[in-house]
C-alpha cells in the first residue's frame, strides 16, 4: 500500500476523475469564491510547492464529490485508490 500527500492524494482523485484542472478550478470557485483559485496556486499545491488551506481542501473535496475522509484514508495509508 502506498502511502500518499494530501497533495498527491488530490492530484491522483483529480487525474482519476478526468476532470481537467481548469474545470476543477472554476467548479472550486463557484464553491467558495473567497478560495480565489488559481491556476498557479492550484499547480503549486498539487506539486506541493505550497500549503493547501483549509477552506481549499474543503473546496476542492466539494468540487470533486468527494468525502475528505477518503484523503485521509489515502494519506494514513488505509486505502488506495483504484
């Protein structure tokens, strides 16, 4: 089992869903337009050259129909993705 970042957890959910990050980013800021995402802070965060926030996480779980509890999962090690 591999163990992941939070941030490659969410860049393997976003490459799995086929979502392309400029969809992801528009849908993050329909969901909380004071994320302001960011093309460049989104590459940044997922090649983890920077923090991803709170309230990005939980913007991006939304945006991906996810539950965050399965980042979580993916990042303690207790389940992978298919």
């Amino acid at each position: 089992m591999t163990i992941l970042s939070v941030n490659e957890a969410l860049k393997s959910v976003i490459a799995d869903s086929g979502r392309t990050q400029t969809w992801v980013i528009t849908r993050v800021n329909s969901i909380n337009p004071n994320v302001n995402m960011t093309k460049n802070k989104l590459c940044s965060a997922l090649n983890g050259k920077r923090k991803i926030t709170g309230d990005e996480f939980i913007a991006l779980c939304k945006a991906l129909e996810i539950n965050p509890d399965s980042i979580a999962e993916m990042v303690i090690g207790t389940k992978e993705r298919k």
